[in-house]
C-alpha cells in the first residue's frame, strides 16, 4: 500500500493566502498528501476557509490543528475542554514540568512536543515517557533546528534528541517527525526528513512511519472520533431510526 506522507506542522499565515499557497504548492510538489496547519482560535472562519480551499486545489488533505501553550495544569484542562471538538490535532507545547506530566496522561492530546533546544527545559524523563505511554499521545520533534541550529548548539541538541529517543524506543511511544517550518526554503521531501531521523538513531522503517503512519493514523482516529454517529472506539451508529 502507498504511504501517505504527512507533515503535522506546517506554520502558514492565514491572513497571508498568497504566500500560504506557495508554500502548500512547495509541499505537493515534494510529495506532501496531508498537512495539518496550525490554527488559533480567534482566527476568522474565512481565513480558514482559504486555506482549505488553496489545499484542494493543489490536492493536499487539509487538516485543523491547534497549538496549546499553558502555564498551569488547570488552564490546560480548561482548554482543552473547550476546544477537543472543535480540531483534529491538539498538540500541547510543554514549557514547563506541570504542564507536561498532565499533558502525558490526558487522553485528550494528540501530541505533545519541547519546543526548547535548551537541554534543561525539555522533560521527555523516564516517568513523562511512562505516562504517554499509557495514555494516546504521540512525541513530535520539529526537524527546524535541524536545519537553523549550528556548530555545538546543533550538536548538543542531535545529543539531546538522541537520548530523548532512546527512552521513547523503551516506552514504545510512537513518534512524529514534522517540519515546524514557516517558509517554503526550508521544506524537504518527506523521506529527506525520515533519512534526517538517523542522526538520533532511528531505523528506516521506524523514520518512515513517523512521516506517513504515525501522523496518518492520528488524523484518521480523530475524524472518526469528532464524526457524528461514534460513540466509543469501535462503536459508531450507521443509522438511525424506527426502520433500524
């Protein structure tokens, strides 16, 4: 079966539909099938709708994603309240150790990812890998300070991802690579950023699936999940009625 190659953070400027498009046109064009676009929640529905509408025309399934930065374990309870159902990918930014740990365990988050290169405001421990492991979440590494970082602040951060994975690999917690990436020259062929995975230790088929089936497999759970007849993982009503 072909794999459908994902990038789940895709940075556009919905109020900027021109240079959204080049990018999106950049994105299929390296072999990109769907995208999940970073959203706020005060965004105009029309601006959204131009991204969804520049997506279809360039044959990329668009998908709504939100980015949840809280401060405390309470505020991010009460966002994601308000706002599970309204996207298709949650991600939360951990920022600090409290918002972590409740972020791991909720099974309302999609992803969760460190967005500090700085080695001590990251918190992928062995206790946060054993909470993700039992709740739905999947780790996602921006490949951008790959690319921006360099000479020993990129080499502390590959260190850094390095052991942050091999404690993922322990836990069997299922990792995605995305691009985090706001402009069109740092894009990359999906299988350019799976080979990229290497540097941390991943196998081939391992880096492949954190482009394709990993992400792939989020989006799918979550449209069934947001779908007006599910009920419960496995259970979904497919009709209703006095005839049923």
């Amino acid at each position: 079966m072909k794999r459908v190659f994902a990038d789940l953070h895709l940075r556009l400027n919905p109020n900027d539909p021109a240079y959204a498009a080049r990018i999106l046109i950049k994105a299929a064009s390296l072999g990109y099938g769907l995208v999940a676009v970073p959203i706020s929640p005060i965004t105009h529905m029309q601006d959204r709708e131009k991204i969804i509408e520049i997506c279809k025309s360039v044959n990329i399934d668009f998908v709504s994603r939100v980015n949840l930065q809280a401060r405390t374990r309470d505020q991010l309870m009460n966002q994601l309240r308000k706002l599970r159902r309204k996207y298709e990918v949650i991600c939360v930014s951990c920022e600090n150790r409290q918002v972590a740990r409740q972020a791991a365990k909720d099974r309302r988050v999609d992803l969760i990812s460190f967005p500090s290169v700085d080695y001590s405001r990251r918190f992928l421990d062995k206790s946060e890998a054993e909470l993700i492991h039992s709740g739905l979440a999947a780790w996602e590494i921006d490949t951008k300070p790959f690319f921006l970082l360099e000479g020993p602040a990129r080499t502390r951060f590959i260190s850094t991802i390095r052991r942050e994975t091999s404690i993922a690999k322990d836990f069997e917690i299922p990792l995605v690579l995305s691009s985090g990436v706001s402009s069109e020259l740092l894009l990359r062929k999906p299988r350019e950023i799976a080979a990229l995975a290497g540097l941390f230790g991943l196998t081939e088929s391992s880096a492949l699936d954190s482009v394709s089936k990993v992400p792939v497999s989020i989006v799918r759970r979550n449209r069934e999940k947001l779908g007006s007849g599910f009920v419960a993982p496995g259970i979904t009503v497919l009709k209703e009625g006095n005839d049923c």
